[in-house]
C-alpha cells in the first residue's frame, strides 16, 4: 500500500511507502497512519470535545514539582538498531556523519551522536517489549530513557488533534502490556540532527534529541558546546522557533487512555 505524506515543515508532499506501522488504537478496528486527515463532516466540527488533559503540549514544561521520572534526557540504549545508507546499525556504532532514515526526510546526516550515562541523565529506563505496540513494533526489546518519545496513531488523535501521529513519552505508557521499568543499562546514546526527526529504531518509531532546557541541563558542558556550536540559532531564538518539534506531544492524562488493541 502507498500512502501520502506530507512533510509537515515543507510545503510539498511526497509519495513513500507505509511501513505498515499501524499502531494504537481505541477498541475498534485499527487505522493505518495517514498523514492527510479528511476533513470532518460539516455540522460535527463542533462536537469534538478538547478536555484540558488531553491538550497537546509542544514542548515538556519542567518544573520543581515535575516528578523525577519525567526528567532527564531522550535517549536510547546503545544497542537499539537504527535504519542508515549502509544497512542496520547498532547505536553504539553510528558516527557523526553517518546518513540515518528519517520518517519525513528521507536519510539525513547525523550532527552529533553523544554517550549519556547516570541517575540525574536517565533517572529511569524503560524496556519496551517486542510486539509491545503491535505486531512487529518494536522487532526486538528495546529500552529507552523514561522522557524518550514513541510515535502513535489513531483515529481518536485525528479528532482531537487534526494530526493522526503525536508523540508520547515512554514512562506514560507503562500501563501497557510489555512496556516496563528496568534497570538502566551501562551506555545510552542522545542522537542530534539539523531538524527534530522521527527515527526508525527497532522497527519502532522515536523521535531524536530536541535540546530543550531539560535535555540540555542534564548534558556536560562540553556536550552543550557541540550542540550549540552545531546549532547556533538555539541561544538566539525561544525553542519552539528555533527547533521545532517534529510531532506534537500528549501529556500523560492521554497517553494512559491508549490500550493496543
């Protein structure tokens, strides 16, 4: 099956293959992603309801009171695989410069690739189980930082929101079968391009770095260097200007209501 996508930070669209990745779904039937929502019968635009829990939030708000397995960096364990110009690689092989698949930019080159390690980084870690999202996704266990973001769709997103793909963190979704709290492993790695991307890891789909404030407090200061060096517009401009996300994220109140179907 061939589906439209269209890049939502360029005006023109492309016609790519869907990697049928249909992810979460309410009850029903599930729903493929489409990245074009049909517009809504006339008469029941009104009817859709927007609780202030459901809101999307574009950036996570960390505050004193925000609980600590929500703080620390995106990352991910440094075996997860990820999709390059040169076949499946481990993270713990990609060098700056590699070409890496990239949901909605094709292959793109890798900025910076950094090593990420100890409690205030990653406070918790979370394995997600193979066939944990759906059949398929992740192909294998993966294990993730507990702030690291994971792709879903539905048809419920699409009336909420207008967009049938968000992103939520992984500790949200710790009420699903096969997602679960480990003990962190030795090595995760923080993956840095040009533009906030949605990665192919595992056979899932995860978004990269987005160096807000969190993810950058938790960072040496040498690595905030390089980041920045690589990103200049990042000190001049706020973060929803200067790297906007690639989805919009649910807050938790949302992301517990998914259950695989």
């Amino acid at each position: 099956m061939r589906v439209r996508i269209v890049n939502r930070r360029l005006a023109e669209q492309a016609v790519l293959p869907s990697f049928g990745d249909n992810i979460f779904a309410q009850v029903q039937e599930r729903c493929g992603v489409q990245a074009v929502v049909p517009a809504p019968a006339e008469g029941r635009a009104a009817n859709v309801l927007r609780p202030a829990g459901f809101q999307c939030t574009g950036i996570d708000r960390i505050t004193q009171a925000t609980p600590a397995d929500q703080r620390g960096v995106s990352c991910l364990a440094a075996t997860a695989t990820v999709v390059t110009s040169a076949g499946l690689r481990a993270l713990h092989d990609l060098r700056a410069g590699d070409l890496v698949l990239t949901r909605d930019n094709g292959f793109q080159p890798l900025l910076w690739i950094g090593h990420v390690a100890g409690d205030k980084a990653v406070p918790m870690a979370i394995e997600i189980a193979a066939d944990a999202i759906d059949e398929g996704i992740p192909s294998e266990p993966l294990i993730v930082s507990a702030r690291q973001r994971i792709l879903l769709s539905c048809p419920e997103i699409a009336a909420q929101f207008g967009t049938t793909e968000v992103l939520a963190r992984a500790v949200d979704l710790l009420h699903l079968e096969g997602v679960s709290e480990v003990a962190a492993p030795d090595s995760f790695f923080a993956l840095f391009f040009a533009r906030h991307e949605v990665l192919r890891v595992n056979d899932a789909w995860l978004d990269t770095l987005q160096p807000d404030a969190e993810n950058m407090r938790c960072f040496s200061s040498s690595q905030r260097d390089a980041i920045t060096a690589l990103c200049p517009r990042l000190n001049a401009l706020p973060l929803e200007r200067s790297y906007p996300a690639a989805r919009p994220s649910l807050r938790r109140a949302f992301a517990r209501q998914f259950q695989r179907s």
